[in-house]
C-alpha cells in the first residue's frame, strides 16, 4: 500500500516562485493537500498563483510521503503542526500570508485561520462533518477493516485526470477517524475565524456534501466571504473539469483582498 505515482507526474512538495509581473511578491500561499493525497492535487492553483505574482509552497503533509500504514499511525495533531510550522516560516519573510486547502488540507487551513496565523483562506471540497452514522461507526470499524481501498480512484469526473492521479491506494480508516476528530475541532473554530474566505465545492463530489461550502461560510464571522461551485467537478475540483476555472477563482480572490 505505497504510494502510487504515475509515471511523468510530479507529486512532490513544491516551492513556485512568481513567474510573472504583479504586486504580490511579498505574499506567500501555502497550499495543502487532502487525506491520502500529495501537492498534486493543489499544484494547479499554486501555478495560477504563481503566474500573477504569488510565491507559493505545497508541502507533503504528515504521514502522506510513503505509504497508508505511515497514514495510519499519524494524528491530526501532526497534520496541524505541519501546516503551522510551514505558516509560520512563510510569515517570517512574507508580509501576507494566505492558504489554500483541499478536502483535509481545508480543515487544517480553516484552523490556521482561527488561530490568526493567515490573512486569507480558500477551501476547496473540505468536509465540514460526516453522517451521524458514520461518525459512530468508523471508531469501531477500523480495528476490523483497517483500511477503505480506493479501486475506483480518487472522486475525480474527468477520465483521464482520475487515471493519472497519484495518491495512496488506499485510506486507512484510522485516519478518518483522526479526520473526524480535526472536524470536531474546526466546528468549534469557525466562529474565531475572520478573515476573508472563499469556499468552493465540486457539485458532483460524493466523499464530501457540498452543502458543507455553505455552512461554512454561514458559521465564520468574516466580512468578506465567497462560494464558489464546480458544476461539473467532484470532490477533488482542482485537477478536475473545471479545475482551470477554479484556480483562476482563488486567484482573482486573494488579487481582490487588500
């Protein structure tokens, strides 16, 4: 259950310089990943970033570098102290710091954004909560089914952008459970938030309800907010159909904020 990259693709972490003229040198974004995946999967909005001015930096998150059975014996704690780590370096030599989240990466940008530790934020398909069923059954399950394999591959409409996706093969449910646990969490900090946000959602996702966009943006005390739907994209929205249309989206955003 290691890590599978196809080949040709690069699914390490990134640092993009600004490829192109404009007035955000001086702003980083760091862009995070979601559970069992790689910078892969935020890489296409770090390059529209990048071509506007953005510096950006996609680490690989913890527990995500070799294999599900690492995932498995990582807690949320770890995914949280990576994001703040990695925030904070960027803010050392950064006068604005934004972030961008996929899925888990969504949840772990949302608790940055409560402890004020970024001066905007973009989610994308990040799970508020789960069913009440299976938040009760996945702390049981995962000691008889350690692991949910993923034979169909990741939530992805396009063909050929599932195909050529890398990720681990598998989620252990260990970390789902760690998942949930990150939810509780976020549902607490979402009031502390108030910087501007944009929260966007593949209509078609079947991992993640895409109502959760909108009750996100409802619960955050931020004066500037924006939702955004992927109509024909699922859960991971950036590599999918209407992945160019959602990069140039968070773009535009954080181009907005003063």
């Amino acid at each position: 259950m290691k890590l599978n990259v196809p080949e040709g693709v690069d699914a390490g972490e990134f640092e993009l310089l600004p490829t192109g003229a404009g007035a955000y040198e001086a702003t980083s974004v760091l862009c995070l990943h979601g559970l069992s995946g790689t910078p892969y999967e935020v890489r296409p909005v770090a390059e529209r970033l990048a071509e506007r001015g953005f510096r950006c930096r996609g680490p690989v998150m913890a527990g995500h570098a070799r294999s599900a059975r690492e995932l498995a014996r990582t807690s949320h704690e770890a995914w949280l102290d990576l994001a703040r780590s990695e925030a904070e370096a960027l803010r050392r030599d950064s006068d604005r710091v934004f972030v961008v989240g996929l899925s888990m990466g969504g949840l772990v940008s949302l608790e940055l954004a409560a402890a004020g530790l970024v001066d905007g934020v973009a989610v994308i398909g990040t799970p508020l909560r789960f069913s009440a069923a299976l938040r009760w059954a996945v702390p049981l399950a995962k000691y008889v089914y350690p692991y949910m394999s993923k034979k169909n591959g990741s939530d992805i409409q396009e063909d050929e952008a599932r195909a050529r996706h890398p990720g681990l093969p598998a989620i252990p449910l260990a970390s789902v459970h760690q998942l949930i646990r990150l939810q509780r969490k976020v549902e607490r900090s979402l009031p502390g938030i108030s910087v501007p946000i944009l929260a966007a959602h593949g209509a078609l996702d079947r991992t993640a309800n895409p109502k959760d966009a909108k009750e996100i943006l409802a619960e955050v005390n931020s004066l500037e907010r924006e939702l955004h739907i992927c109509e024909r994209s699922g859960h991971v929205a950036t590599v999918d159909h209407d992945g160019a249309e959602l990069a140039l989206r968070v773009t535009e955003f954080f181009e907005r904020l003063p």
